[in-house]
C-alpha cells in the first residue's frame, strides 16, 4: 500500500497488492474482490501482451480478475477473462482450469469436461524448461482438483461409470485425497 502511495501506476505493485489481496491465507474473501478487480485491471491498463518486459504481469492480472468475478458470481466476466488470457497464452493452465469451474458452475457439462481435459492436456505437457514467459503458475499442480472436478459433474449427469474412473484417477494421484 505504501509503495503504491508513492508510485500509483507501478504495474508490477499493482499485481503484488492484488496477489496478496486475492491469497489473504483463509482463501478468496468476498470484502476484497473491489480491491482486486481495480488493482489487477489497472495493471492490465498499464501493461501488453506485446511488451516482453510486461507481458507476464498482463497475463496473470486477466488471470486474478478472472478468478476475481469467479468467486463474485460473474461468470460470464470470468470467462471473457480467461479467454482473453488465453488468447495471448494458449498453454496457460490457471485460466483453463478455471473455465472448467465456469463451465461446471453454469451446470455446462461438456464445455466443462473440455475445460478440463484441455487443462489436464496442457499439464502433462508443460516443460518448465520451455516457458518463456516469466508467470506465477498457482494452479500447476491441480490435476487432482481437475479430475475431481470431472467426477462431480459425470456425476451430476448421472454418468456414474465416468464419474467412478475420475475418482480413481484422483486416488491414484493421492490415495490422501480426502474429498
């Protein structure tokens, strides 16, 4: 907050304060959503997808506003800002994972089992050694959340042989896995 008193359109402080806002310790709390969505879209106003030295803090500020009206409901909004992360980064897992969540909230069951599954696709394919843009990945590590994600809603579609295989593979990833 001091850092940005003295310099208001730091871009990189910009993304930190709303960070830091958005992983408050007890999750995403409702009160900050206006902080975050004005921290994070002033980064975007300030940053391109075009400039390398500022690439990556537009990338996951569309990435903190996308969750932001996620966990605020709005999920047409949350999606619009997946999509437009996604359109400078196709290979970025946080927003595609999150999509699946759009998809499943909006009871959208394909378009959730592709989120999904694009998001488990592009895991298994990440190569840290290949990354070329320098960006927080929360959600590198989610595979289990993912495919639980696809058994609740096999389950909802009262797929119970889709939903039964789901919930092996998360046991197989983390027989721990208490949901």
């Amino acid at each position: 907050e001091k850092q940005l008193r003295q310099e208001p359109d730091n871009p990189f402080a910009l993304f930190n304060y709303a960070q830091l806002l958005r992983s408050n310790g007890e999750g995403f709390a409702q009160e900050q959503i206006p902080t975050v969505i004005a921290s994070a879209g002033r980064a975007v106003e300030l940053t391109s997808p075009n400039d390398p030295t500022t690439r990556h803090i537009h990338l996951m500020c569309l990435d903190q506003l996308a969750w932001a009206h996620f966990f605020d409901k709005k999920y047409d909004q949350a999606a619009a800002y997946c999509r437009r992360a996604l359109d400078i980064k196709p290979d970025y897992v946080d927003p595609m994972l999150l999509l699946g969540h759009i998809h499943a909230q909006q009871l959208a069951i394909p378009s959730a089992l592709q989120a999904y599954q694009r998001y488990l696709n592009a895991r298994h394919q990440y190569d840290p050694a290949r990354e070329t843009d320098n960006i927080i990945l929360l959600h590198l590590n989610s595979q289990t959340i993912a495919l639980y994600s696809m058994g609740m809603i096999s389950e909802i579609a009262d797929d119970t042989v889709s939903a039964r295989e789901y919930f092996r593979k998360v046991l197989e990833l983390d027989p721990e896995y208490l949901d």
